[in-house]
C-alpha cells in the first residue's frame, strides 16, 4: 500500500503546482490589462508638484556621501573628472535636518565634464512616510551644479509613481564649507497614473 505521507505530498503537488501556475498567470495578465488599459486609456495621469530638502552631508560624523573612486586625471583635473560618489541623504519636508523625514535619496554621482564641473547621476528618491510612502521616484542626468537652478529628468518610478515622468528644479539652499554640509532644495514636477489598481496589485503579492 502507498505510503498516505507520499500519496498526500504528490496530491498537493498535483494540484499546487497547476494551481501557482495559474495564479502567476492571473497576475501576469493583471499586469498586462493595466499595462494595456494605463497607455491606451487617456487623462488618467495626474500632475504633482513635490516640494523636499537633501541633508548632504559630505563629512563628519554622520557623513552621507562618500567616494568610490577616482581616475588618474582627477587630482590635477579642475572639474574632478573621473571621481565617484556614492551617497544615501535624508529626506525632509523643510531644510532643517530636524525636519520631518520623508525619506532617502540613494545613488551614485559621477563628474563627467572635463571643463566644469558637472554631475552624471542616478538618484533614487525612497519614500519611506507621507502620501507617497513605498513608492520611489527615479532621477536621471547631467547636473550642472554651478548652474544656481539644475534642471534633471524624472525618468521614472516605482508604486504609485510607476511610469511617472517629469523633471526636477534642484538648487543648494544651503552649504557650509567648514563642515562640508549642505542642504539641497527639489522642486519635482511629476505626472503619474494615479490607478488604485497599482495599489491592488501590490497588495496581491
Ligand atoms: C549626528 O547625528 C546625531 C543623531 O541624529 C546627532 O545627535 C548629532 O548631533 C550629529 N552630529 C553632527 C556632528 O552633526
Ligand atoms: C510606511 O509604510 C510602511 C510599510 O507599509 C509602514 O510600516 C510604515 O509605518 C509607514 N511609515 C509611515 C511614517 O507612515
């Protein structure tokens, strides 16, 4: 006679296995009809203006920006070219560093131009409280940062901010060269698909 252990085991992977199957395909096809249903369907998206300040601190105790790496023509380069950064700032809602958190930016900054200096980033806003908590908003290029007002892309997100496009006005609201800490202010002006099926999803997981 079977073993009843090995008979129910080979039960439920009968019918498990059909029964995952289906459930990944039911979310694959979710995925897909809101895919399908946010780019064939208009005035869904909603535009956002996001207001918020980065603790950049570049020294010290609780330094948040730190280097990776440098290429042999940094030292004597005017515009750092070639130097890497790797940097993980709070958040906040005003400019002082007591101010409510809203959460982190993470990324790297390259300098990339060999006359001015001039930023290549990758900067991901993770918010992590407020109406936007869970959800990430992705900048992407060249920062000017002589410039008084930097104008970056937002080239995407995620959660509520999924497929979100716009751009960014950043500008230093504040640096301290003594302590090397500097509070840099965004404006961001986002649209999105504000689609509480986005939210439905998540949810599913
Ligand atoms: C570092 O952070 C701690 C905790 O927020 C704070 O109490 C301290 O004053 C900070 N130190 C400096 C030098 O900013
Ligand atoms: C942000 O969301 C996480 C996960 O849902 C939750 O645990 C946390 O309490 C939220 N934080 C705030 C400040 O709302």
């Amino acid at each position: 006679m079977a073993n009843p252990t090995i008979f129910v085991m080979l039960w439920s992977l009968m019918v498990s296995i059909p029964n995952s199957n289906a459930r990944k395909e039911g979310a694959a096809n979710e995925e897909l009809a809101w895919f399908q249903n946010i780019c064939t369907t208009t005035g869904k998206e909603k535009v956002v203006k996001l207001h918020f300040f980065l603790q950049d601190v570049q020294a010290g105790i609780n330094e948040t920006v730190f280097e990776v790496a440098r290429a042999s023509i940094s030292e004597n380069s005017p515009s750092n070219f070639g130097l890497v950064r790797v940097l993980d700032d709070l958040v906040t809602a005003g400019p002082e560093k007591d101010s409510e958190k809203l959460g982190r930016a993470q990324g790297t900054i390259a300098y990339i131009d060999l006359e001015t200096s001039a930023l290549g980033m990758n900067l991901n806003i993770v918010f992590t409280a407020g109406p936007y908590n869970g959800s990430t908003l992705c900048i992407l290029g060249r920062n000017p940062i002589t410039v008084d007002k930097r104008e970056l892309p937002v080239v995407g997100g995620t959660g509520i901010f999924r497929m979100a496009r716009g751009y960014v006005i950043g500008n230093t609201y504040a640096y301290d060269p003594y302590t090397e800490y500097g509070v840099l202010e965004y404006n961001a002006y986002v649209s999105y698909f504000d689609d509480s099926s986005i939210r439905t999803l998540q949810g599913d997981q």
